[in-house]
C-alpha cells in the first residue's frame, strides 16, 4: 500500500535529512527552493526534484522547524499552499 513506508525526518538549522529502508537522503537549506503544502502535509522543492514529507512523520518539533525556516527563508508567509 502506497504511503504505508515507514521514514525518519531529522531537521536541522543546516539540513532536513530524510531515512526509510532505501537510505538516507541529506540535503541542505540552501538548496531548498521552495516549500508548498498540500493536505497531508508538505512538499519541499530542489532545483531537481522535491521530497514530500507527511505530517505523520513529523513530531511537533519537527514541524516548527520547518515552518520557522520557511517563514525565514521565503517572502510572504514561507509555505505556498496548494493551488
């Protein structure tokens, strides 16, 4: 069943790391080019690519982190909702 994958987030002031049964996938905030949400949770987009991250995985910690470095980091309000 498609979304039933357990993963591990792991957010930083330098990087979101992302851990499941296929690896580790590091990549720094500098790199982030955008942050959309949609209604499970968000979507963090690279020059090349994006990486969901389901509210699920995410503790409250978590998820003020990546509020705070979208807020931070992009202009009006940091996370673009769905269109």
């Amino acid at each position: 069943m498609r979304g039933s994958a357990l993963c591990e987030f792991t957010i930083d002031r330098t990087a979101i790391a992302r851990r499941s049964k296929a690896g580790e996938c590091r990549r720094g905030w500098d790199e982030v080019k955008g942050v959309r949400s949609y209604s499970r949770g968000y979507l963090v987009l690279f020059e090349r690519g994006a990486v969901p991250i389901p509210f699920r995985c995410l503790d409250g910690v978590q998820l003020e982190r990546l509020r705070a470095f979208a807020l931070s980091r992009f202009s009006a309000g940091g996370i673009t909702p769905p269109a």
